[in-house]
C-alpha cells in the first residue's frame, strides 16, 4: 500500500516508451490489417479505428509492444505519437507480457467488502506472482489488481484473460478455475 | 458466427410481487432466461418491438414529445431529463442537411453499479428497440453502442442481436418502408472509467485517449467526429420502449413526482440477497435493503450505504428511511447516481473504505485539469498516512480543506465525484478517523479491505 517510488533520475533520459519491453514480431499478418482495413471503411473518420486496431497487435504480438504500435500506426496512417498516447492511456492494453492466464482481480468497495483483498492474496499465492510482476516463469499465469468489472453483486470477481468468472468467494473456487486453466478449457490469452 | 457464452450467473433479479401494477417489469423482462435475447423471444413474449413499429409511424418530433411528457430522467447519473436532451439536437433546414449521431453510453464502471450489464446480457433488443426508436427521433444517420472492453462476452452478444434485427429488417436501408437508413455500430472500449463521462467517449469513440473536453460546445452542437450527437445511458434507451407503449403520460404516472418510471437498483456488499431490483422511483430505501435485499448478511447493524455508486455521499443510519429517487437523495446530502447501493455493515473502517475509494479516482483521473489529478493523489497519501498509524489531528483539517479546490474546479464531474465520498466520510464518521488517528488502529476492529500486495 505504499506509494510507487519515484524513478531514479539519469543525466540520460529515456525518450518516450524506452522503458516499455520490446516484443520479437515486429509486424502485423496481411489478414490483420484487411481487419484493421475493414473497421477503418465502417467510420466516418479513420482514427477511430486506433482503439480495434490495439486489440488486434494485442491479440497478434501477445501484448501491446512498441512494435506494434509502430504497425498500428502505419497501418491505419496515423502519427506514431497518437497510437503512444491511445495505448498508454487504457488500462486494458497490456504494455508487457502477460502469462498465459492473466487473472485481473477486481479489488474496489464492492468486492473488498466480501473479501476481495484477501482473494488477491491468495490468487498471488497460488500462482506465485505478484501484480505487475510480469509472468510466472513457466509463462502461465500473471496477476493484475484492477477496478470495478461490473460483478459487484456477485463478489468478489475475478477476470480470467477475456472472460468473467464470478461468485469467488472461496479458495475452492480459485483452485476450480486455475484447473479448468491447465486443462486447456479456457481460451488462452491472445484473441 | 462467435458462440454466445452462456454461463448463469447468480444474481438476485426478482421478488414477490414483481411484475404487478405496484412493481411494474419495464426493463428486466426475462432476467435470468439466458435464452431471453434472441428476437424471437423478444417479439412473442415481451411486446418486442411494437413500440417501434407506433414510432415509426409518428412525426419525429412527436416521439420526442412523448419521452419529454414522459419524465424520463437520465439513468447514467446526472439525471437529465431525456426528452429536453434529446430535443437540443438541431433539426435539418431546407438550406443544410446535418448527420446527427446517437450514442449509447454503456461504459459502466462505477464500483457498485451492475445494471447495464444485466440489460445487455438478457435484453438486448429493448436497448436496440430503444435506440431505434431515438434514431428515429433525432433522424439520426448511425447510432454507436460503446461497451466497456471488459464486457467482451455482452459485445459479441450484442452484435448477435443487432444482426438479428438487420435480418429482420428493422435496421438497415429505407427501414420498414419509411424511407430512412440508419444502423448500429458497437464500439469496444479499453478501460477507462472516465470514457463514462459523455466527451470523454466521444474522444474515445474517435480513437483519442479518453479526456473530456471543454464545453460549451455541448455535444448536441458538435459531438461525435464533429457532428450533432445525443449520448444516452444503456437504461435511459431500454426504458424508451416501454414509455411508447404506453404513452409517456401513463409513464409519467409510475414514480414519485418528477422522477418518473421504474429504475433498475443494484444491491452489493453486505446484504442477504445481492442483486438487480427494478422498482419504481421512490421506493424507500430500507425496504430495498431490509426486505428485497434481506438486510444485514453478516449479522451486524448496517452502518453506512451508498446510495448510487462509488461517487455518492455516503449516508447514515438516519438517511435510510430516504425515497430512491434523484430529488429526495439530492434533499438528504447525496445524489441518485447510478442506482447502485453499496451496503456497509459496523464491522467496515470508513478510513479504509474512504481510502479505496480514493484511491481509485486517484487511478482513473485521466490527468488532464490539475485540481483532480493532483487533489485525488494528495487524499489518497493522507489517508494512507492516517490508515498506516502515521496521520496528524491536523490532516483532518487538510482533507476537508481540499474537497472544496477540487470540486466544480475541474472540467468533468469526476473531481466532484471523488469529493462525495471524502466530505461524506468526513462528516459523518469524523470520530473513526480520529480513532484512527490518536490510536494508530481502526476504530472497527478486523476490516480487512485493503491487500497486503502492491496496488496498482
């Protein structure tokens, strides 16, 4: 619960985005960008394409890299700048790898009234990463504590990558959940 | 075609007597069907689109003239008379034909708040009825729906529906013989409560980061990708159905006076029966608690709710008699909102519960006026100052002492919204803070709402 600590000054600064990690592709697949193509017809203005456009490098590179936002741009003709700014702004274009199972808790009043902090605790137990620690190492599973998802009747809930899972109140739940995750019948994380 | 999930989920949506003349069923048809948003369900068992079908045969303005006698307020929070929002948008001169666009707000991210949710899971086409029907008010040439990212599953859904209805010919070229083209898009968001602050889409929906803008100009002058747009809730378009079926005057009869209608109220935290209730507006508060909800689920007395989502003051024991609607709570110190209730039991920390508040908008500022991003971040220290042991009697002067430079200093309500809980918190529980304060512990002893592992 402390307050993030304060980045070390360097006589170097970093130009925006150096500190975000790089990902190995580097461009998007030709049916990637007749999707993006075809969303850019449907608006009156192409820019509006640059959010749908995000989801598709997100799906396409694992995560939102700055490769992709490089592609995004091109491939929609919009300054680089722009697509830096769209991507860094919502919360839901991950910066960095996430595992394969990327389990978003929601922690707001709702869900901390029905014990949401300690289902964060042990979601981080079980699965032996902390939020925004990047990946287990054997790349399964990643944690990430987020804002309200909508599932406050049901509390506390918990996002497995796409889909919402509700009604965890207990451990038993959790395990249930990460179980159904190793035996493939979640859709893993990149669509 | 993507397969629709259907996973039940275990929300509460009904109670006895549900669905009589006391408590009418306008929105929740068929809640809890999961088969329920397939347009053949729809039009056989729910009226499904026979309100469409009398609007389109009427004069464009005469539709806005019955939601205006209607009383429809807004539902998203502010609540806006619907009808009077609608009849800004500016009308086409025989010199300049404008596009007008209609855009559906459905980027419900208020902690506490789970009703859109409810509607686009199991009756989509009302909302699509419903935007038709506002369409076709404003004569407008497309309509957006923008869904929180989160709510994938509702997306794909949703696109199902209106695929539906293109097939059935209700949206599309010269729709139904009128002569008019119009169509809906959904447009996913990314995760960012502040897209629910209606400029704040719109720059979103045109692919920007998600800042409000300055108005004037409003966007009924000039919204989305610069044209004339009327931005509604996702419940404020579903309720349209039901008011052109009934004619907005026998509507305007459901209510207490001057908040018309039924609302769709979500009860979380600490109650028996969490859940969707829709009820007319002015139902007391206490009886949604106590007896649709099932009161206290812990055993302990309630202590505080909230009475429309995060952003609402916070209300005591004395309050909770108060009628649910947006007049009366504004009268007790608080707002409708949202209608979603958070329910609070003695075993709650205020300082905790203020502070997870806080720290939220201190997240989801979107950065842009300085009194919200830096006010919201500067709360939240102070209490976690205070909730670490570490705070000062003078803190609390400090804290009171901020609400007022962030509040209405900002371009969007989101400053203000975080000022309703803090002043709230403040007022009315002042003694836990101070508890927390001379004895370093939380004067309701065991509340555990906050991790051990990092934040965001």
């Amino acid at each position: 619960m402390n307050p993030a600590p304060i980045p070390e000054t360097s006589n170097e600064p970093l130009a925006p985005g150096q500190r975000l990690p790089e990902s190995e592709r580097k461009a998007f697949s030709p049916e990637a960008i007749a999707e993006i193509q075809a969303i850019m017809a449907q608006y009156p203005d192409k820019l509006a394409a640059t959010l749908p456009a995000l989801y598709i490098a997100q799906r396409e590179f694992g995560f939102v890299s700055l490769a992709a936002m490089r592609a995004v741009a091109e491939t929609i003709g919009i300054p680089e700048g722009h697509v830096f700014g769209v991507a860094t702004f919502y919360t839901m274009y991950q910066k960095a790898p996430v595992g394969k199972f990327h389990f978003q808790v929601c922690t707001n009043i709702s869900c901390a009234l029905r014990g949401a902090a300690q289902l964060l605790e042990k979601v981080c137990e079980r699965t032996g990463v902390k939020p925004g620690q990047g990946p287990s190492p054997d790349g399964m599973w990643s944690v990430e504590e987020v804002e309200c998802l909508a599932g406050c009747g049901v509390a506390p809930c918990v996002q497995v990558n796409q889909d919402v899972y509700d009604e965890l109140v207990d451990e038993d739940k959790l395990v249930e959940v990460m179980e159904a995750c190793k035996r493939g019948e979640y859709r893993p994380w990149g669509y | 075609m993507v397969a629709i999930r259907t996973k039940p989920d275990h929300h509460t949506y009904t109670f006895p007597g549900f669905g009589s003349e006391k408590f009418p069923n306008l929105l929740l048809r068929g809640a809890g069907d999961l088969n329920n948003w397939h347009l053949p369900v729809y039009e056989q068992q729910h009226e499904g689109y026979v309100a469409m079908r009398k609007a389109l045969q009427m004069e464009p303005v005469a539709v806005t003239e019955e939601v205006k006698a209607s009383g429809l307020r807004g539902r998203g929070g502010a609540g806006f008379p619907a009808g009077l929002k609608w009849s800004f948008m500016p009308k086409d001169t025989p010199e300049r034909k404008l596009t007008r666009y209609l855009v559906c707000n459905g980027d419900e991210g208020e902690p506490g708040t789970f009703k859109d949710r409810v509607i686009l899971e199991y009756n989509p086409h009302q909302l699509i009825e419903g935007m038709i029907i506002g369409g076709w008010a404003m004569q407008c040439a497309m309509g957006y729906v923008y869904i929180r990212g989160e709510f994938l599953w509702l997306i794909e859904k949703l696109e199902a529906a209106i695929q539906q209805a293109r097939d059935a010919g209700y949206l599309g070229k010269n729709i139904l013989g009128t002569g008019w083209d119009y169509d809906i898009l959904v447009y996913r968001g990314a995760g960012a409560y502040i897209c629910g602050e209606e400029t704040a889409l719109l720059n979103s929906l045109e692919g920007r980061r998600g800042e409000p803008r300055v108005k004037p100009p409003f966007p009924a002058a000039k919204g989305a990708f610069g044209q004339p747009t009327t931005v509604n809730n996702v419940e404020t378009l579903a309720a349209v159905p039901p008011i052109l079926r009934m004619g907005g005057g026998e509507y305007a009869k459901i209510g207490s006076p001057k908040n018309s209608g039924t609302r769709i109220f979500g009860v979380s935290g600490h109650v028996k029966r969490p859940g969707i209730y829709e009820l007319p507006m002015g139902t007391p508060m206490n009886f949604l608690v106590e007896e649709l909800a099932g009161g206290s689920s812990t055993g302990r007395k309630i202590k505080a709710i909230i009475p429309g989502g995060a952003s609402c003051p916070m209300l005591d024991e004395k309050d909770f008699d108060v009628p649910m609607d947006f007049d009366n709570l504004k009268a007790r110190g608080s707002m409708g909102g949202s209608g979603g209730l958070i329910v609070m039991d003695e075993s709650v920390c205020i300082v905790q519960a203020t502070l997870r508040l806080i720290r939220f908008y201190a997240h989801e500022s979107c950065g842009q006026c300085t009194p919200c991003r830096e006010g919201c971040n500067w709360m939240q220290l102070i209490l976690n100052r205070i909730e670490h042991g570490q705070g000062r009697m003078e803190d609390l002067d400090l804290l009171a002492s901020l609400t007022p430079r962030i509040g209405m200093r900002t371009l969007c309500p989101l400053g203000d919204a975080a000022c309703g809980p803090m002043d709230s918190a403040l007022q009315k529980f002042r003694h836990e803070f101070e508890h927390h304060i001379i004895h370093k512990t939380c004067y309701a002893q065991g509340s555990k709402l906050l991790s051990s592992v990092g934040a965001h």
